[in-house]
C-alpha cells in the first residue's frame, strides 16, 4: 500500500519546479488510492464490526415487557358459592375481563454454538466482501499498464521524430545551398520541405496524443500531470507462470463460508437452555382463585430442543457440498483461461524478443544505406528523392525497433498482472 509519506512526497513535488517523476509501482498505488471504490473497504469492516457486536448481545439478559386485556364468555367457578364448613367465606368470583402486564428477563446458559458461529459466518461475508473488492481494484492495473506504456512509446517516438527532423533539415539546408549555387533543382527542394513538414506533423500528433494520455492516467491516479511528467520505464522482468490472482483467493474465501455454515447446521441438532424471572400485575394473579389484581413472580429454566432440522440436516450438508464443488470448477475455469491467456502472451513476448533481435541488425543496416547516401547525395550521385528514401527507411526501422521495446516490456507486465506475480 502506498504510504502517506510518498504521497506527501508526490504531492509536494507536484508543486515544485522540478519535473514530477512516477514510476510504474507508484501509478498502481495510486490508481488503487483513489478508486472511488476503495471507501468501501472501511465499509465493509465496520458493518462487520456492528453486526458481530449486535450478535455477541445475544449473550446478554434479553428483556422483554408485555401486556394484554381480554375479555371472555366463561371463567372457571367452583359448584358452591361458599366453602363449606367455614361460615361466612364466600367463594370469589373471577371476573371475565382481565389483564396481565409483565416484563421478563432471559439469560442463555447454552446455545450449541449458535452465537459463536453466527459470528464466524458474519466475519466470513465480510471477507468475500472485502475479497470481491480486490478483485475489482486489480483490474486497476490493466487501465495503469494500457495508458503508462503507450506514453513511454509516444515519448520515444516523439524523440525519434525529432531525430528525423535533424536529418530532413540537413537535406532542405543541402538542397537550398544547391539551389542558391545553381546547381540543385527546386522541385527536390520543395520534396524535402514537403517530408520535413510531414515530420513536424507528426510531431505535433504525437505531442497530443501523450498529453491527452497524460490526463487519463493523472485521472487515474489523481494527480496533474503534464508534458514535463516523467514516467521512468521499468525494467524488464523475469516471468513467472505461477497464477496468484486475488479471484484464486475470492473462490477458497467462499468455501471457507461453505465450511463455517456447514459446522453451523450442528447447532440446529443441539438442545438451547436458559434462565428465566418473570414478575408482572395480574387480574387474575397466579392464584386463579383471588378474584383482586395481586403482583407476582415466576423463574426457572427453559429447555428447547426441535428435532424438525433432523429431516433437512442431510440435504443441507449435500447442498453445501455442491457449492464447494461449484467453486471448485469455477476455479478450475478460472485457472484454465487464464493459463490459456499467459501462454498467449508468452508465446507473444517471444516473437517480439525475435523481432527485436532483427530490428537491431536493419537499423544497423538502414544507417549504413543513409550514412553512404548523404556522401552519393552531396556529390550528385543519386537524387534528393533517393536520400530521402533513404531517411525515411532508417527511421521506420527506428519506429518498429522503439514499438517492439515498448510492446516487449507492455507485454511482460500484462503477464505480470494477468499470473498475479
């Protein structure tokens, strides 16, 4: 992760004199940074927090206050009106409305483990969460990697460009002394000033095309970034065919869930005990026989124990285990694509070691062609039209030898990003 001292660093560089210089780690940082989505992570953390903090209450006395009024057709009486053998006590009447208001207290003694692997299973949601978020950020650097290398290629074009214009200069220059000498044709002249102002609009392309990538890739990593921004080039890399993505992660994160609600279904089997006081104001009261409202108070020990989880307890196993399974293939999947998609890439990053290889030997010989050139040209041997033949072929082998450099090095740290190394 990118420290704040390097951001500091950026931000006050950003601000001096001197030219901002990034490298490509630091553009991945930063893009990572300040994704919009990256807020999400302390999102999720928090509601896991919230959540596995409302479940542990479960461990806490539950209260819970009721009340009710009825009314009803018959209450129970006795046959006699007074008791007998004790004149004088009549025998009360209850009377057919009547309510109850009373509060009751709930502790757990033993849950089976409900409250333990509810937490486990939220925690675990969390992390696919925050997994899945990964995923997304790691796309990240494909955007990083398509703007970063094609202005490290624009950068070298635009050199060259400017190499190739030293060269159509020197023939305008040599063509108008000529001319001026009454010894060279003013159609040759206008053919160079022609080639040469072709290659200051192509200047002028480039230059526009680096500054328009420039401002996506400051978008991207939130930063101004302009003409005099440089973007070190990276080295190049030894590769590795070892897949370390973060979807290899994601899909063993949700067996883990699989695994956790699997352990979580024994509870289901468990019996539940726990202690109980119950006070409250009754008409009647728990003597069924005093006909006044009264106070009273019960307590004691609940125990629960549904055995209706036994008729799904198999199939919910065997769902959970086609779940794992169907993760595994989705990661089977995943692997093999990608495997596919890194021996294309392989298979590309030698062609273009191959290409490189030759392009060296043409400049070599391109140079050699437009080095004898010049002479054949100044002594009149050949046409202008023929030197700038030659020029232009030397800086077209040029051009393709900077491409390949550049696609070479594109080319790896797309492998790089699609193994996950």
């Amino acid at each position: 992760m990118l420290t704040a001292g390097l951001i500091i660093s950026l931000s006050i560089h950003a601000q001096s004199t001197n030219p901002l210089m990034l490298t490509l780690q630091q553009c991945y940082d930063l893009a990572k940074q300040n994704y919009p989505m990256i807020k999400q992570r302390e999102l999720i953390r928090k509601t896991r927090d919230y959540t596995i903090e409302n479940i542990g209450t479960g461990y806490l006395p539950q209260w819970t206050s009721s009340g009710q009024v009825t009314y009803q057709s018959d209450v129970t009486q006795l046959p006699f009106k007074v008791i007998p053998g004790i004149p004088g006590l009549d025998v009360p009447i209850i009377p057919k409305t009547q309510y109850k208001i009373y509060g009751e207290i709930d502790q757990t003694i033993y849950d089976g483990g409900n409250i333990k692997w509810q937490k486990q299973v939220e925690k675990a949601n969390a992390d696919i969460q925050d997994q899945n978020l990964e995923v997304e950020l790691y796309t990240l650097k494909d955007r990083v990697n398509q703007l970063f290398f094609s202005i490290l290629l624009i950068n070298e074009q635009v050199k060259q460009n400017e190499l190739q214009q030293q060269d159509l200069q020197f023939v305008v220059d040599a063509t108008q002394a000529a001319v001026d000498n009454g010894a060279g044709y003013r159609r040759s002249l206008d053919e160079a000033k022609v080639e040469l102002l072709k290659a200051q609009q192509n200047n002028i392309d480039l230059r526009s095309t680096r500054k328009a990538y420039l401002s996506m890739l400051g978008l991207l990593v939130n930063l101004s970034l302009d003409e005099s921004t440089v973007l070190e080039t990276p080295p190049d890399l030894a590769i590795s065919s070892d897949i370390n993505r973060p979807e290899i992660k994601l899909y063993d994160t949700q067996k883990k869930l699989y695994d956790v609600q699997e352990k979580q279904l024994s509870v289901n089997l468990l019996p539940k005990v726990s202690a109980f006081i119950q006070g409250g104001y009754a008409q009647p009261p728990l003597n069924m026989l005093s006909a006044n409202p009264e106070f009273y108070y019960i307590g004691g020990l609940r125990f629960n124990w549904p055995l209706s989880s036994l008729y799904t307890h198999k199939n919910e196993k065997q769902i959970l285990e086609l779940n794992r399974n169907n993760q595994d293939v989705m990661k089977e999947t995943f692997v093999f694509n990608t495997n596919q998609t890194l021996t294309q890439q392989g298979d590309e990053i030698t062609k273009l070691r191959q290409l490189i290889d030759k392009d060296k030997q043409i400049i070599e010989l391109r140079a050699s062609i437009k080095n004898a050139g010049k002479a054949q040209a100044q002594n009149g041997v050949i046409t202008v039209h023929d030197y700038l033949t030659y020029v232009n072929d030397e800086n077209r082998a040029r051009q393709d030898f900077l491409l390949h450099q550049i696609q070479l090095l594109n080319t790896t740290y797309n492998y790089k990003t699609t193994s996950g190394n």
